[in-house]
C-alpha cells in the first residue's frame, strides 16, 4: 500500500530464515527467540487481523547469501495486501526479478550504499515508490552487510543523496535497540525526518503501545513491529487504532 499523508502504516514483520518465521536479536544468527513453521500463513494472519502492509525480510539472503525465493513466492501467493520486501538483494538482477513478482516496495541496503546508481537504475525501470533505501544505523553511523560493516556516515547525511538518485522511501532500523524490547529514542528519527522530505518507516525496539503513540508524533509514514507482536506484547488490532493521525 503506497504512503498517504495523514496515516502511519502499521507493518507487522515477517523475517524468514531456513524456510521459518523467526525473530532475532539485533540481527544475529542464533539469537532466535521466535520460530514458527509456514510463514506465508503467519503473513496470512496478520493480513486477516488487518494488516494492510506485510514487513518481509530474507534473512537467509542477509546472512549466508542464500536467497528465500520460493518461500518469498509462497507469501505473494497468500496474500491480498502488499508486501515489501528485503534481505540479501544484492545484484540488479535479482532486484527486477523480486520487482517483477508484483513486490509492492523492494527494501536495498548494501547495494544501494556501496553502488548507488543501482536505486537509479531501478528507480528510473520501476518507478521511486517502488524502491526504499535502508538506512540501518548503529552508533547513529550507517550499518551494511547484515549490521557487521560500519560506514562513516550517519543515516541523516546519506538521506538526501538517496532522495537524489532516486529512492522514493527510507527504512531506518535502530540496531541499538532493535529485538530487544526495551523502547527507543526519538531524536535519532526526527532528525531524518528533518533531513529530507520523502516518507520513512521506522524500525526497532517498538515494544508497546506508548511506543506506537510516540512514533505517531514524529511523523513517520511507517512503523514495522516485530518481536513484540510475537512475545505478546502488542496486540495488532489495537495497534492499528493508531495508523490514522490525530
């Protein structure tokens, strides 16, 4: 579902790795706290519930370069509502491959960073709306290769180039804080949001309601939640209460 002004999509996420739903803790391997056989049918369920945008992320492609496709094409088959979608994309090829299933908004990080005429190339192919630039950040520097590469660049200085070449959407993740249920700080968001005008969905540590409130006020267009759907903690329906501003 494409961005509106005055709404904040509510994005339940669906991280798949050998072939399950899992969830991670701050991204590494082994830290599973969550799996769950059949993900097209834990996507299917958010969407039931009234998720209008599903959060999917190939951890396979993230870590070992293994891409989850079949598994990718399995959800797209169940579901009605959009997905975006990343993990691991890393050639142009693979990229107009996933964009030619009908994904709703392709998310490229370590491409994108390290060879950023590709968000053009595709961009210019697929159309801005359709592309979204991750901009994970640790120590508020920009993170790649699956958070264990740092780059001397912090999201907000990196924002606009990508606007420029062609990004239509920013996912920012907080790797600081993300899987640990633990909250989050809202400065390191609001500063992207003044950094440049294109919408942004924000990703990590949102563990309540609160959180949800809070994220609502600093204008993001988006908000993927995680662990805490899974360990009980955010009840999607109540959640979605939230989506339109006040």
């Amino acid at each position: 579902m494409s961005f509106q002004e005055n709404k904040m999509l509510i994005m339940p996420a669906v991280d798949i790795k050998n072939g399950k739903c899992v969830q991670l803790v701050q991204g590494k391997p082994g830290s599973e706290m969550v799996q769950i056989e059949n993900p097209e049918k834990v996507a299917k369920q958010w969407e039931d519930i009234g998720a209008e945008t599903v959060h999917v992320i190939d951890l396979d492609g993230t870590i070992h370069g293994n891409n989850s496709f079949p598994v990718i094409k399995n959800i797209l088959k169940e579901l009605s509502v959009p997905i975006q979608l990343g993990g691991g994309i890393r050639s142009v090829e693979y990229a107009k491959q996933l964009l030619d299933l009908d994904i709703e908004r392709l998310i490229i990080g370590t491409m994108g960073i390290e060879h950023p005429e590709t968000i053009e190339e595709l961009s210019n192919e697929y159309g801005s709306d359709r592309i979204m630039i991750s901009l994970d950040s640790k120590d508020n520097k920009v993170v790649i290769k699956g958070w264990q590469e740092k780059i001397d660049k912090s999201p907000s200085e990196l924002s606009q180039e990508f606007k420029n070449r062609g990004a239509g959407s920013i996912l920012f993740t907080n790797v600081d804080v993300e899987g640990l249920l633990g909250g989050f700080y809202t400065d390191p968001v609001r500063e992207l949001k003044d950094s440049v005008d294109i919408p942004i969905v924000y990703s990590g540590g949102v563990t309540n309601i609160e959180d949800i409130k809070k994220l609502n006020e600093t204008g993001v267009e988006g908000i993927v939640i995680g662990s805490a759907l899974y360990k009980n903690k955010i009840d999607l329906k109540e959640a979605l209460k939230y989506q339109n501003r006040k």
